[in-house]
C-alpha cells in the first residue's frame, strides 16, 4: 500500500488516501492524514506486509501504533527533494559574498547646527552682516578677558564704533525677520536633519509649516550640497558593489543541476566553488547516488557518520533526519517501490475537486475516488 495526503481545505483540512500497490487503484479516503482514524483503518488491515509514505510524522506514528511490523518505505523521490532543498540555500548563502555597501552619512546635531547658523549669519544685505559678524567676534573677544580698546585695534575698528555695536545691543539687532525666525528653531531643524531628512520639502514637512521652503533652502545650501555629494558617491560604490554580486551569483537551478551532479552545468572561473561547498556537492552527489541503489551495502550508515561531521549544520540536521528513518529509507534503497501511485491518486483528486468546485461534500469525494470507473 501506499498513503498520502490532500487538502480538502488547504491550510485547515487535509485528509489522507491509500492505494494499492499492485493494482493501482485507491481503497480509501481518509477524514484524516494522522491521529486515529488513520490508526483505526490499519490496524483493520494487519496483512498488509510493505506500506509506502512521505516523510511525514504523522503518518509514521501512525502507522508505527497501528501496523508496526510492516515494512515502511520511504519515498525516494522526496528524500532527493528535502535533500536538494536543504543544499541549495546552503550554497547560494556561501556563494554570496559579503556586503560591501555603504550607508548614507548624516551630520551629527552639532555639526549641523554650526552650520545653518554659519548660513544665517551670512544672509542679509552686507552692511547688516558686516555689523552681525563684527558684534559676534566682539562679544568672542570680550569672553576672552579683550578691553573694548584692544577689541577695536583687533578688528580695525574705532572704539567709538566697538561701543555702539556692543553696548545695550542684543545679537537680534542685527538681523532681519528671516534670521530672527531661522535663529530661534535651529536646534529643531538640526535635530531633523541630523535624524537623516536632508531634502527641502521633507524638511518642511517635519517642520509642519513653521519655516517656508525657501527659508529652508537658504540657510541649509551649503550643508545639503556637502551630503548630497556624499550620497552620490554612495549610490555609485553600492551599484559597483550589487554589480559585482549579481555577475558571481548562481541561479537555484544552477545550483540544482550542480548539486546532481549535471556534467553539462560548468561553473565559469570566478565561480568555482570553495572547500566548504564543493564537499557539501560531494555529499549530496554521493547522497543521491545511494538513494537510487548505486551504493554498496552500509554506504548509508558511513554517508550519515560522515555528514554528521560536516561543518555545515543544515546538512548535519538533516542527516540525523535521515538516521531516525534510516530502515526506512534502507527499504526504499532495497525494494523498487515508491509513492509514486499514492502522488498520482492525489493529483486525480485535485482534478475531481476542480470539477466538484468545491460545492459537494467530503462523501461525494470519496465516493468518485473510489467508485469511478477507469
């Protein structure tokens, strides 16, 4: 016999059909594909001697509690398939070299704000920003311990002059209402920049309408001209970089058709396998090659002694899956039997499902799977 299973439901229901091996016709269609009904249907059919599966667990307990004396056999074709599965995405991880980009630099929150108020310091007519930048490196001097005295012979200024800028005169004096505004919500705007918002208008939305995009654009020009080039070369080290990944990686069939040992599938030069992929080849290739019955007798037993020992740990779990099912897939080497009859019974089902549209019950299902004539 052989047993596989459906959806009825996919994802929710799944039921479970078995069919006979020597006539290839299915002689039930079970509500369940584990569990007690499946433990019921068996244990009413002790004769049966040699029973084809999947790796599913749940049909094993099943059948280990109901039948255990019968031989189980397990599919060839799905042991290749998990196996494949399991190496390719090993060998496209080792294949992949290591990300080389690069991120996008942002200024700190100081540095930022250094800069706009350069940028404001800076705007207005010339005589306001001679005043402006004339009071500031006064009021510097004057912190330094300077006398008004020596401030105007270090400026080349009168002392007159030095008084007049400096005395009851605060820095908003000499500004006009755009640095006055920009002046007063320049740690707001580093911090929004320096949190990585760098273009104008994304600018002004995080500032919710309190500067205007001309405002914004004045006064951060110089920073955003400094990161945009910055960005740009970024850009172009991480297209080179994706460039150089995409000319050394493999397809999955590639991979596929390498890891079954396709002679007709040649790596070119840059992509010849490391150490560690070409014995995870060698052991799949080898795995392959003792499935379908090319081995000498104990070959299974030394290949999961030696995959066991791997350095790759999918490969290792997966090869103590393969030692729990070791008689079972010992079986499935030794007798020429496989699930293939019980996939081909589920594939009719899908095609009377389809002509059902899914509107009749599970008993009308079962009744033309097994009373259908053909």
């Amino acid at each position: 016999m052989g047993i596989d299973d459906f959806a009825w439901k996919k994802g929710h229901i799944y039921m479970s059909v078995v069919v006979d091996h020597l006539t290839g016709k299915p002689v039930a269609v079970l509500n369940e594909r584990g569990g007690e009904t499946v433990e019921q249907w068996f244990s009413k059919n002790p004769q049966i001697q040699y029973i084809t599966r999947d790796r599913g667990p749940s049909f094993i307990e099943a059948i280990n509690r109901s039948i255990p004396n019968a031989t189980q056999i397990c599919d060839r074709f799905h042991l290749i398939k998990n196996m494949i599965d399991t190496a390719t995405l090993q060998v496209a991880a080792l294949l992949k070299k290591p990300s080389k980009c690069l991120y996008h630099q942002y200024p700190t929150k100081e540095e930022a704000e250094d800069m706009i108020l350069e940028a404001i310091f800076h705007m207005g007519k010339a005589q306001h920003r001679n005043k402006l930048q004339t009071y500031q490196k006064s009021l510097k001097l004057k912190s330094l311990g300077y006398t008004i005295l020596e401030i105007a012979n270090e400026l080349g200024k009168t002392t007159r002059q030095i008084y007049l800028i400096m005395h009851n005169r605060k820095l908003s004096s000499y500004m006009n209402p755009d640095q006055k505004l920009a002046l007063k919500h320049t740690q707001e705007l580093a911090g929004i920049i320096s949190n990585g918002y760098i273009d104008v208008y994304a600018i002004a939305k995080q500032m919710k309408g309190v500067l205007g995009t001309a405002l914004i654009a004045k006064i951060t020009c110089t920073l955003r001209k400094k990161y945009k080039d910055n960005r740009r070369q970024v850009r172009q080290t991480n297209r080179k970089v994706k460039d150089e990944n995409e000319s050394c990686k493999l397809s999955k069939a590639q991979i596929r058709k390498l890891l079954l040992g396709d002679s007709s599938n040649t790596l070119r030069q840059e992509d010849q396998p490391s150490i560690q992929i070409k014995a995870l080849v060698d052991l799949c290739r080898e795995f392959r090659s003792i499935i379908n019955g090319k081995g000498q007798v104990n070959d299974l037993e030394k290949w999961i002694l030696k995959t066991k020992k791997s350095p790759n740990k999918a490969l290792r779990n997966f090869a103590y899956g393969i030692a729990k099912e070791k008689e079972a897939i010992q079986a499935a080497i030794d007798i020429p039997l496989s699930n293939g009859r019980a996939e081909g019974t589920v594939n009719k089902i899908k095609g009377i499902k389809r002509q059902m549209y899914n509107r009749a019950g599970i008993s009308l299902l079962r009744a033309k799977v097994l009373y259908e004539s053909g």
